[in-house]
C-alpha cells in the first residue's frame, strides 16, 4: 500500500560549517589530524566524526552534538585573523534518515539529480522539494540522510510521510 | 527544462539554479568616472542575442558558486567557461 | 451484442456490467470501454463539438477524436477517450458534449444552421461588446465535459529519473532498439502506451523469425524485462520531449494500485522514438457517420477484442494496407461488399490478396456519399463515368499512414514531406532524438526492425557489452503486401460535409474558405480553422489539412509545411501535474520554533514572506481584529509585548575584509563599528532604490551578523554573494546562512526591563547596556545573545536564542512576563507602531522609485565613501533634482477616518499651484496610541509641503489631511534610547 521507508528525524547531531581556500585548510586538516576530502561528492568518515566536501572551498564538520563547542572553538582558533568562516550551523538545518527498500523510490520524487551517480560514503546538495537538502549516501540504495533548512523541517516531515504513502 | 553544468556538481536541473544574466556586464571598477549614459546601459541593458551568450549562472540549491557557461539562445546548445582563477 | 465466440485477450469468464449514457451493458475482463460498446453494438458514442452531429468511434487508440467521455464511476473525470479505459466492474461513462443525449440531441440543431457556422464564425460574430452577450449560451453549449465538483481521491506523484536510452514505444522496433541498447550495459528505459508491450503486433498476427509475433513479443520482452540494467513500465505515455533530453510520462496505475498516476521526468541521454503510426481517414461526404470507421480500427476491435463493428463492410482505400485486413473481416464473418480503391492501378499484390477471398475491387472510385445518418444504410460511390450505391452497415477507410512524429516535433526536430508514402516524416534532427520504425515512416515491419537494429547499434554497437557478444542482428520478417499510397483529394463540389478535423468539426468547405480569406500560412489556417486544435491535436486529420491548403493554394505539400506540434501529446490531468504537493504541501511552508505556540495560543495566521506564516494578532474571545490590534499595541507602549521575530535573515560574514564589504553594501560606514555594537543599516539597489535594512552586529573583529527582512532575504544573500563571487573576488569574506540557526523573541516596552530583570543571568541590564549594544550570557542557564533593538520605537531587548532552546526560553519569558502583563503581539499591531513611529519599510514606501533622500533617510547615507551599491545613481538623482515624491505624514481631519493603503492623493480645493495625482498612501491605520487615523505616504515635494492639505481619495470616501513630518510618536526617540 506504500514504499517501505522508515523516515525518522535525527537527532544529537553538530554541524561545523567550513569556509576557506588551501592555506586554510591544511591549518583544519592538521587540527583535526585528517586529510579532507577534495573531490566533488566525496566525504571522510571517522568514528568521532565525519567531513563532507560540498565545494572546492567548503565543507561539513559532522559530529556528535557534545562535541560541538570543542570542534568549533579548535577549528576557529586554527584559522583566527584569516579569509575563512567556521560557523556552529547546527540548528540551522534539520536532519532525517530515510531507510529502506525503497528510499530511492520516495527519495526521487524530492530531487531531480541522478541518484545513481552517488555510492555509499557520498555525499551532495541539490534540489529537494522544493526547499533544497544536503544528502549523505550511508548505504546506496538503502539508507541516506537528508538536511534540510530547519525552517522547512515541520514541511519535509510531512512532505516526506505523504512521499512514502500515507496520508497526512 | 535545462541541464546546466554546474562546475562543481555536474549536470543539475535549470531548477537548482537562478541564471543571473550576460556575464560581459561587468560593474565598472569607478561607478562616478561613468556618464549617466553609460551607467544607465550598465544598469538597464542587456545584448540579447539570437545565438551564443556567455551567461552568469548560480547554483544556488547546489555548490552556491557562480559561473559561466555559453548558451545557444536558439538551440540552447550549452558550452562550459573555464573557471577564471579567483 | 456482437462477440465473437473465440479469439482475442479477453477473459470471457469474468464478464463486467457497466454503465454508458444511463444503459445497462457488459463486456469482459480484458475490455476497453470503446471495444465492449463495439461489441454491444453501440454505434453513437457522442456528438461533434461544433454542429452536434452523432458520431460513432473512428479508431482504436488514443487519437480517437469522437469517443469522448464522461468517466463518472472515476472521481466524474472529463474528456477522457473511450479507446483509453480499461472496463471494470461497475464503470459508468456519459459521452460528453450531448444534451440531453447522444442519440437526441437539442443542439443538433446547430447542424441545421451550419451555413451560419463557418471558419472563423466566432472572430466574425462575437466582436467586443457582443461576446459578454453570447458567451454565456456558447460557454453552456461548449466545452467537453464538465469539472468534477468533489475533491479528487486518487493518490498522485511525481517522481525523477535519470537513464541513459529511453525508448519511447514498445512496437517491434522499441523492442528490438531495447535489446541492442540494453546489451551494451546501458541504464535502459522502455515506456510503453498500452496495457502490454507488441504495438501493432498485438492486433495483426505477423511472423517474426519464424514464429508467431506475439511469441516473439512475449519471449524478447520477458528476457529484456528480467535485465537488471532495465525499467520497462506499460500504460504510459510519453506526453511530452523537453530541453536537453527531458521528457515527461504519465503511468496509470491499474485500479487495484494505491496510486492513480505518477507523473516521470525523465532525463535520458539518448532517446529512441519508437512510436509507430496511426492511420488517417479518407475525406469524402458523410465521412463522419456512425459506422464509418478507420479498417486497421476495425481490424483492431476484431482481433484484440473479438468485437465486431458491422455485418456488411465496405473498405474504401488509397493505400495497400485495407488488402492485409481483408483476412481478418473475413474470419471475422463480416461479408465483404467489395474495395473500393481511390487509385488506378493497385499492385498485383493487392489484388491477388482481394482475388484470393473473392473481394470485388473498383478501382478509380470515389465515394459521394452516405447513406443514413445515426446508421449507414449504404454508400453511393462513382467509378469512371456510372454512379453506383453499394449497401452497406460499416465502412472501413484508410488514407494512409501518419507517423507518430509529436515527441521529434517537440524536442525541435524538423518534420518534412514525403512523397512515396505521402506522409510528414522526421527531417533535420534536434536534440539525441532518434525515431526507428512507423515514427520515422518505415512502416514495413522487416524494415522497422532492420531499422531499429542500426540505430541501435549506431548509438551503442561500440559499447563493451555488445562487443563482448556480437552486435545483434534484425531479426527477419515478411511483409505481406509492400506499402504503396497514391494521394487523391476529394472533387472539388462533391455535396454534403466532409470533415478533415472530426472533434473541431472542421470540413473541406471550411478550409476552402480560410484560403480564399487569404490565409496562406498553414499556421493561421490551423487558428482560424481550428483545425488540430481539439484534444487529439491533430493526430490523425493533419496531413489532409495541410493537403487540402496545399491543393488550395496550388503549392507542393512539402512547401505548405506542418504546423508545430506542441506539448502534450495526450491530455494530462492536473492530479498528475501536480503530484502530492497539494492540499497542505502546497506552499513549502516555513515555521519558526515558536509557530505552533502562536497557533495554540489563538493567534490569527497571515502571510509573512518566503513561504512564513506568523502571528496577525492574536484575538481573544468577543475581540474584533481592531480590539486585538489596539490591545496589543497598548501593551507595548504602557507595559510589555512580546513577538516572535525568528523570520528574519540572519547572516554571518567573516573574513579581514568583512567591514570593507559592508561600508560597500550599505550606504552608512561599518568599518568603523565597534565589536560588541550593532549598527542600522540601509541598503540601495545598484540604482539607487530602497533595497534592504537592518541591524548588523559586529561580534569579533572579523565576525558581523547581519539581519534583514524575511520577504527581501533572499534576495539580499544572493545580492551578496554574486558581489563576492563575480565582482569583488578580491575581498576576503565569506558569507554563510544562519536565517534557521537563531530564534528571535522581541520583548519591547516600557516594562521589558523588568520582566528580563526576573531572570537568573549573568548579563546586566544596566545603563551601560546601551542601545544598539549586544551581550551574551545566559538567561535561566540558556545561551543567549541579548540586543537592544527596537522596531517599536520603546525600549527593548531583542533575545536571540540556539533553535534547540527557543521554545523553553519563550515558554519562560511568558512566565516571567505574567506579573506585568506582558502580551504576545502580531504583526498587525507591529505595522500599526512602525507607522506611529515612522520607520521607513522598503515594502511599503519603496516603491522601485524611493530614494533615501526621497525617504527621508538622507542621515544615513554617507556621500563621502568613495563607492557603495547605489551611490552612482544617486549622484545622478541629486544633479537632475526636480520634482520628486517624498515620505509624508496624514493627519487626515476626519479623527476617524479609515483611509486604505494605495489611496491617490490629490490637491484639496482652492489649491491652485497644484493639479493631479500627487502621490498615493502607503500604510495607513488607527493608532491606538494617537486615538487618531494616521497615514505614511508618498507626495509629490512632499518635505516642502508640511502644513499644506491634500486629498485622500479613496473608492468611497474622500477626506482632507494635514500633511506632516513623517512622525507621530516620539519623534526625538528617546523611549527607544532610554
């Protein structure tokens, strides 16, 4: 009668928003003690947390919320005084989790880029809804999450339940 | 609908993107060294061709960059621009 | 009832009762509507839509331009073609366009009048002035159907998808481009119309490698299906081919589905165009009688439904392919009363076939009428110099063949003409469109599959899989009889209609007609006609209109053209279009941490901008919106109130050069501005017009947070960062978005103080926490940054809160406020105090012509920074000077007065310098505070003309004011400051 999908909010999550050119990231890379990810679509995953390439000058810091002051105040201080931004943008999105058989299937009818084109680990921003969302491939096919922008949040939510099936 | 080489992510749909118009219009780097005709051509107007025309386009649901690309106003036949250095 | 025992796909052991115009019927699982009324012997299935004449069903597909129906059992659907619907139990049709029925219908009598109907009738007729008039007896008599009044159950979506072939038809050459495309590893994707894949394999038996066609169908179609690199989807139509490979379908889901239809859009690589053909009528006198049918239609119902449409056929012909049906009428047990063929010499071929069932063939003959009108009773043709009259219950025609070229068409390609199959067939290519098969005029079925095998193996021959294993060969199949066509237009003079657009109700004499009015374009025959304009836009009566202009006007079909065939190919219905964003998806709707309070706590909603809804006022119980308005602002201005200002953007720059961006920005300096202070800021458009403003905050030396309006936000982001990103590369600033991080709640008036003082913190509200400065601490434990903005004009404390914690924290300022009253305000009461106060809101009093000085906020422009957005234009309005409207005050006379906003001012009596519109009112309401009508509004020299009287003209009432400087409440601010 509908996709099996369980869409759920997520929750206990930080996001560290990252603006800077070359110079500026190494200082982060050597702070946080990983290389980041260069290419389009690409991400690196560790276990306390993750960093999401979403521009040649841009990025996500993905953690847990507890960390949140920490990572902040380490990034910021690394590139104090220089042409970068390190913003708290954690409340600024909101984040779901939409797994299943058939996450493609209701997936697809929010964005219009080609969801083949990404693998598990991946990540991207585009078109969702009519409101835009960053989306992260945890297991293609099967298990993404999407951000979207707070404000939207109460609208994907029921975007999302309608999208699946039922009625709202 | 059309599919627009965003730099950065690839081919996007038109609707992830705001087209910002003829990227020769450039603001002129002394605004007062400008006749008000000039500055009033620079303000109001545009080429407009039928054929090729080198566009601003945002990828605002996307990258957020701005970049350029050569459109074929009949055809909308669509050639990248290498990026300028910034 | 007229089935034959045997044959066909439907279920002969589940029979279905169903409904058409008020009769009880039944056909069988496996039906379309239009094949069990064949098969009950239905002859009228509607009227025409101009003359109201009865029509009968003319073809077996989508382009059927007479069966139009009223699909009441489904949500009263309109205009939906008979040939389309799969019957089910209990399904109820009306035909539209008959009243009161389709076999006595009032209107016919329009038929009567036809002399008085011709092309163009309506633009002669109905000139302005008349129309308001007549239109209300055409609107009644026109139109196909009516809208359904109940809300649409069924369940719609809208999905994307992305593959490398789409293979637009699943015929034998879709199937066979299929096979070769998906062989090379492509993402393949196959849409098929009908409910099962073979296309016209599916109604004519046809030998394919040695087997029957359908086992070939079932066999290739099974494998391909079973392939994981391939979507295969059956009741879907492509309905339209966009930019860059876009192309749109519509899927019907069967009744049993929870879905009704989901609407594709496709983006595909490469698309092949497989959409095979339709046949085209003959025009002759009478052509539109019930019982005239086009023969592969005919052939169709028999062989795919066991239907059968008459007893005693006449085919009528200008073609080879009626000689291949000649079997299945035969088995079908119709006799057969001869061929009458239109050309002078058929092939040897043909007429071995007619010969070898003892069908008489006339050759050169023509048809000059039918007998009969809700039925035939014979035909009266002419063959060399005799007249003859042949009875007769169907006549089965075939003018040819027309390629389904709609979808080329629409990506852009070129169609052109033809001769040897007298067809339009695809030209000048545009886009990756490739048609294969009966869309690109092959119309021979060895040749189609030969065709779709090269052009599938042109695009994808090279790809790895196919090289692995071989490129696939055609697979062989004969054609019966070679197809042969000899265009022959009817006499001219030939009495009685004969129709070229059958659902428009176009006719020879009306195409003769346009021509002779000098239309020559075959686009302005085609408007002034009408002709293709109907729901099957031409589909099957296009080639002869274009044939007959051509003879008109004595030029070469090929020189006349085609008219442009344009998007959709077959109607859509809006549940389609519109998917699952209806109902309360419509708008993306934005909420703030607060909303669902507000609505809770009995705030009336209104409109805010960028898809918010917040707070107009909130009325209690027994309040008028007046009541609530003069309440709340009361509130503000004597003890406390208390809003949600979480809408605004909010944006963080940081960079060295942020404070150099900003003095570029706006028109005031913030180089210069103090960390730890905020700042108002007016921003121009780059000609000098009231763009944006705010407060921006300086938080480190290179961290400023900007706020700005909800409705310009996003304008401003994109302001900003096309300046950044393709201006000024040079400045090392970055700008991020943070409108949904922070929740805003304004706790303003003279109490405010106090109600913050009852919070544990550790920020302090002493003197030295000035206006405009901002601190952060903690209120109640919450971090917090508290500002000292006010938009009120009193004292106040703007509390700006992580979004995770806004709810508690409103929740405590709610409780701490209780003891002083304080009240949650709308954003009714918060325009009635920016007006009190005067504040300039680029929404109201920039009209894309106010300037700052116009404003009166020349106080805020700092003319000597070398440059800012907007400072050119303004040097140019400053030298050209002259007279330009300025922000006022209204203190109309009448105390009382309710003036709208956008009234026109004009000069009050006895002024005589003035004449004219002198400037109109731009926000205007009943201050609680002033107990007093005051106005904002823009006037021509309006700074010179304080003391002076103006009218205020509004639709019902004028009154006199007083105009005034732009303030009405505390003009020195020093409520705000204190």
């Amino acid at each position: 009668m509908s996709y099996r999908v369980e869409v759920s909010s997520l929750k206990d999550y930080a996001l560290i928003n990252l603006r800077g050119g070359a110079p500026v990231t190494a200082n982060w890379e050597a702070t946080l003690d990983v290389t980041f990810p260069k290419a389009a679509h690409t991400a690196v995953i560790n276990e306390a947390f993750s960093v999401l390439s979403l521009s040649s000058d841009h990025w996500w810091v993905r953690t847990a919320l507890k960390n949140e002051d920490e990572l902040f105040h380490r990034l910021s201080e690394s590139v104090s005084g220089d042409h970068a931004a390190v913003t708290v943008v954690t409340d600024h999105f909101q984040g779901f989790s939409v797994q299943g058989a058939d996450a493609v299937a209701v997936l697809r009818q929010g964005f219009s880029l080609d969801l083949r084109s990404l693998d598990s680990g991946q990540c991207t921003r585009g078109g969702f809804a009519r409101c835009g969302a960053t989306l992260q491939v945890v297991d293609a096919g099967m298990d993404y999450e999407i951000f979207v922008e707070a404000s939207y949040s109460e609208y994907v939510e029921r975007w999302l339940k309608v999208a699946q099936g039922h009625t709202v | 609908m059309l599919e627009i080489p965003c730099p950065w992510c690839g081919l996007r749909n038109e609707s992830e993107f705001v087209c910002a118009g003829e990227a020769d219009r450039k603001r002129p780097p002394d605004p007062e060294a400008e006749t008000d005709e000039a500055w009033a051509d620079y303000l109001f107007n545009s080429t407009n061709p039928k054929g090729v025309v080198r566009e601003w386009w945002w990828h605002v649901a996307g990258c957020t960059r701005w970049f350029q690309i050569d459109r074929d106003t009949v055809t909308h036949e669509i050639a990248p621009v290498k990026e300028r250095s910034k | 009832m007229t089935r034959l025992a045997s044959g066909g796909v439907i279920d002969r052991q589940r029979p279905l009762r169903f409904l058409f115009n008020g009769k009880r019927y039944q056909g069988y699982e496996g039906d379309t509507l239009a094949s069990a009324l064949v098969a009950n012997d239905v002859l009228i299935v509607g009227r025409s839509f101009k003359y109201h004449r009865p029509r009968g069903l003319l073809t077996c597909g989508p382009e059927e331009p007479n069966g139009l129906v009223q699909l009441v059992s489904d949500g009263d659907q309109p205009n939906l073609r008979a040939t389309e619907i799969p019957l089910r139990e209990g399904l109820e049709a009306r035909s539209v366009n008959c009243w009161p029925s389709a076999r006595f219908d009032l209107r016919a009598i329009n038929s009567v009048l036809a002399p008085l109907f011709p092309a163009g009738f309506y633009y002669k007729t109905f000139m302005a002035g008349k129309w308001d008039f007549y239109s209300r007896f055409i609107r009644q008599a026109a139109g196909l159907g009516h809208s359904p009044k109940e809300r649409d159950q069924g369940r719609y979506e809208r999905v994307n998808h992305h593959t490398d072939v789409l293979i637009v038809g699943a015929g034998p050459a879709g199937i066979q481009a299929a096979k070769v495309a998906s062989g090379s590893g492509h993402d393949v994707m196959v849409l098929d119309m009908q409910e099962s894949p073979g296309g016209h394999l599916l109604f004519h038996p046809r030998q394919i490698d040695g087997q029957a066609g359908s086992d070939w169908v079932s066999r290739e179609v099974g494998e391909l299906q079973d392939r994981d690199n391939v979507t295969w989807l059956q009741s879907t139509t492509a309905t339209g081919y966009y930019d860059h490979n876009m192309v749109i379908a519509v899927e019907h889901k069967p009744a049993e589905s929870w879905l009704k239809e989901r609407l594709w859009h496709i983006r595909a690589r490469k698309v092949i165009i497989a959409t095979g053909a339709v046949e085209r009528p003959l025009i002759f006198p009478g052509n539109d009688r019930p019982g005239v049918m086009l023969a592969d239609a005919a052939a169709r119902y028999i062989r795919r439904f066991a239907a059968v449409p008459g007893k005693k056929v006449l085919i009528y012909t200008n073609n080879s392919t009626p000689y291949a049906q000649l079997e299945t009428f035969k088995t079908a047990g119709i006799e057969i009363q001869g061929i009458l063929d239109l050309r002078k010499n058929p092939s040897e071929a043909e007429l071995c076939l007619a010969s070898k069932l003892e069908v008489p063939v006339s050759v050169d003959a023509r048809i000059t009428g039918v007998q009969g009108r809700s039925g035939i009773r014979g035909v009266t043709y002419q063959s060399g110099a005799g007249s003859k009259t042949v009875r007769c219950d169907l006549v089965c025609h075939s003018g040819g063949w027309n390629p389904l070229i709609h979808l080329y068409s629409h990506a852009g390609g070129r169609s052109r003409f033809e001769q040897a199959s007298a067809a339009f067939i695809p030209g000048e290519r545009a886009q990756a469109a490739y048609p294969v098969g009966g869309a690109n005029g092959t119309f021979s079925l060895a040749e189609g599959l030969k065709e779709a095998t090269d052009v599938a193996n042109s695009l994808f021959g090279e790809s790895a899989g196919n090289r692995a294993s071989g490129t696939p060969n055609a697979p062989a199949a004969e054609d019966e009889v070679p197809y042969r066509i000899d265009q022959i237009w009817p006499e001219k003079g030939d009495k009685g209609k004969a129709f070229v657009d059958f659902q428009n109700d176009v006719t020879t004499a009306d195409i003769a007609l346009a021509v002779r009015e000098n239309f020559q374009s075959i686009e302005h025959v085609k408007r002034y006609t009408t002709a293709g304009m109907a729901v099957d836009q031409g589909k099957i009566g296009n080639p002869n209109v274009i044939g007959l202009v051509s003879r008109e006007l004595g030029e070469e079909q090929a020189s006349v053209g085609t008219t442009t065939f344009r998007p959709p190919f077959a109607p859509v219905s809006f549940g389609a279009i519109g998917g699952s964003e209806r109902g309360p998806l419509i708008i993306p709707a934005r909420t703030t941490p607060i909303t669902a309070w507000n609505i809770e706590n009995g705030a009336a909603m209104d409109e805010a901008g960028a898809n918010f809804r917040r707070p107009f006022f909130f009325p209690r119980p027994d309040e008028t919106m007046e009541d609530a308005v003069a309440r709340e602002a009361t509130a503000v201005r004597t003890s406390c109130g208390i809003y949600d200002g979480t809408p605004l953007g909010t944006f963080e720059l940081q960079g060295p050069d942020t404070g150099e961006l900003l003095n570029r920005l706006y028109t005031n300096r913030f180089d210069n501005l103090p960390v730890g202070r905020g700042r108002f800021g007016l921003m121009l458009r780059e000609d000098g017009r009231l763009f944006d403003d705010g407060v921006t905050f300086r938080v480190d030396p290179n961290r400023y947070l900007m706020s700005c309006g909800t409705g310009a936000a996003g304008a401003v982001y994109a302001h900003i960062d096309r300046l950044l990103q393709t201006e000024w590369t040079d400045l090392k600033v970055y700008l991020v978005n943070v409108s949904a991080a922070w929740a805003t709640m304004c706790v303003c008036g003279p109490l405010a103080r106090a109600v913050l003082g009852k919070l544990e913190s550790d920020i302090s509200l002493d003197p030295t926490f000035r206006f405009l400065d901002f601190r952060d601490g903690t209120l109640e434990g919450i971090n917090v940054r508290v500002a000292r903005v006010s938009y009120t004009g009193e004292l106040s404390f703007e509390v700006n809160v992580a979004r995770r914690s806004a709810l508690k924290l409103w929740k405590i300022l709610m409780e701490a406020g209780k003891e002083f009253g304080i009240t949650p305000v709308g954003s009714e009461t918060s325009g009635v105090l920016r007006i009190e106060k005067g504040f300039i809101s680029p929404g109201h009093e920039g009209d894309n012509i106010t300037n700052p000085f116009d404003a009166g906020m020349g106080w805020i422009v700092d003319m000597t920074k070398p440059d800012f957005i907007g400072k050119r234009s303004l040097l140019r309005d400053v030298k050209l000077g002259g007279e330009r409207q300025h922000v006022v005050g209204l203190l109309p006379d009448d105390e009382q007065a309710l003036v709208a906003d956008g009234s026109a001012l004009l000069p009050a009596q006895g002024s005589d310098s003035r004449s004219g519109f002198q400037g109109h009112v731009t926000a205007a309401c009943f201050s609680p505070t002033l107990k007093r009508t005051i106005a904002l509004a823009l006037l021509k020299d309006g700074q010179k003309r304080h003391g002076e009287r103006v009218v205020i003209s509004g639709l019902e009432n004028s009154c006199v004011a007083t105009v005034t400087e732009p303030v009405f409440y505390d003009p020195k601010g020093e409520r705000m400051r204190g």
